[in-house]
C-alpha cells in the first residue's frame, strides 16, 4: 500500500504544501537490484530472545544499514544489529 508522504508542521512554510499533478509510485525494487545481508549473531540473538519470551506474538527492531552498490546497480540492506525494544 502506498502511502503519501507527509511533513511536520512548521512555523514557517519554504514551498506550498498543495499536491500537484498526478500521484506518482516509487518503490525500492523498481529500479535496482535489492540484497539483503543479516549477520547470524542477530539472527541467533533475535532467536533466543524470542524463544525465551513467553508472549505468543513477539515484537523487536532489526537495525541496519542501507547503502548502494559499487556499480550503482543494486542496493544492500545490511541487518546488524537487534533490539528486543520495550513493553511500555
């Protein structure tokens, strides 16, 4: 689902924030090659941590970095580290 993009409110507005023309997509995959890399050290910790939860549906962040190939074809989405979060 897309969604549109949207800005804070400011107390001072550099452009006007009426939409113009037509909608337009943009999605990752379109034009790039997408790689996903995920270090098994957060893949295992990811893994213990909710083995030893006791809720039935459990929730974390996967943090990472994401950067462009040397020959600008493709992107790489690096998982490397893992955040169990908090409950409040």
């Amino acid at each position: 689902r897309m969604v549109p993009f949207s800005f804070p409110l400011a107390r001072y507005a550099l452009w006007d924030p009426a939409p113009m023309g037509d909608a337009v997509g943009s999605h990752i995959a379109y034009y790039r090659n997408p790689k996903l890399f995920l270090m098994e050290k957060t893949l295992r910790l990811a893994y213990r941590h909710a083995k030893q939860s006791e809720k039935k549906l459990f929730a974390c962040f996967l943090l990472g970095t994401l950067a462009m190939d040397e020959d600008g074809e493709g992107i790489k989405l690096t998982i490397d580290r893992f955040d169990p979060g908090r409950e409040v």
